[in-house]
DNA sequence: ATGGTGACTCGCG
DNA sequence: GCGCGAGCCACCA
C-alpha cells in the first residue's frame, strides 16, 4: 500500500479528536510534522466528499467541525452556510460557540496525540 | 515543471 | 481587537 496522502492523514487525525473537543488546523499539521502546512489542512478538510459519494473519507465520517483556526475561531469566511453548520454541530456536543463563531480553547483544547500512538493510526493499527 | 488556489498563521500598526 | 501583507504547503490542471 501507498503511504497514506497528507489528506489521508489529516483524516485520520481529525477522527481521534473527542466529541466536545476542539483543535487547530496548525496542530494537526504539527502533529504531521508539517509545522507549516496549516493551509494545507484547511483545504484537505475543505475537499472532504459528500457523505453519499461511497468514498471512505467524507463529511460524515470525518469530525470535520471540531477544527478550527488558532485562535478559536471558526475560520470558513467563503461558505457561510458551512460554517453555521459547523457551530451547529459543534453546540450539539456541547461545545459553547458565542456568536461571534468564537470557543474558548482553554476549555475545548484537544492538545492531540503523542508519536507513538500518531504512528500506530496512520499505519492502520489505530 | 509551473502557476493558481484556499476552512492557516504570525507579526505589525 | 481588527485588518493587511507575507510566508508556507499539498493538490490539481
């Protein structure tokens, strides 16, 4: 098998952070050891398939909203519907989102996973 | 190979 | 706190 694509692998991250948890496009390029590929999340993310489209990876399968910006923020400034979607969902797990699309990370922070544990989901074991 | 495109981030003012 | 400009990156045509 291939190794994984840098999509793939965002997927796969973005799906061990816990309901009612947050994290930021940069940490999960951190935790890929792409420091500097948070834009590169953002738009795997963005490419994510219909939930009916057959694909393994699509915006049912993937927790896609509990990635936001640095800051917190709910970062989708182009899709507005999407992002009303996002903080939606996310009050849903009981995620508090003021209407400014604002969470307090000090509360809703996933600080990710360790090495080891990275290592084992993104070869399949996890 | 080259250039365009973002659901990013940081530093300034 | 907010807006801008400038890096940075993976993907696709």
């Amino acid at each position: 098998m291939n190794k994984p694509s840098f999509y793939v692998q965002v997927y796969k991250v973005a799906q061990q952070i816990p309901p009612g948890k947050v994290t930021s496009y940069g940490r999960i390029a951190l935790m890929l050891g792409h420091p500097n590929a948070a834009r590169a999340v953002g738009y795997a993310l963005s490419a994510l398939n219909a939930p009916d489209s057959g694909e393994p990876y699509t915006s049912a399968t993937v927790p896609w909203q509990r990635v936001v910006n640095n800051q917190g923020r709910i970062s989708i400034h182009h899709r507005a519907h999407a992002a009303q979607e996002q903080a939606n969902l996310l009050r849903a797990e009981g995620v508090m989102v003021d209407a400014h699309g604002r969470i307090d990370l000090n509360i809703y922070l996933w600080a990710g996973l360790h090495l080891v544990e990275l290592d084992d989901i993104l070869s399949g074991k996890g």
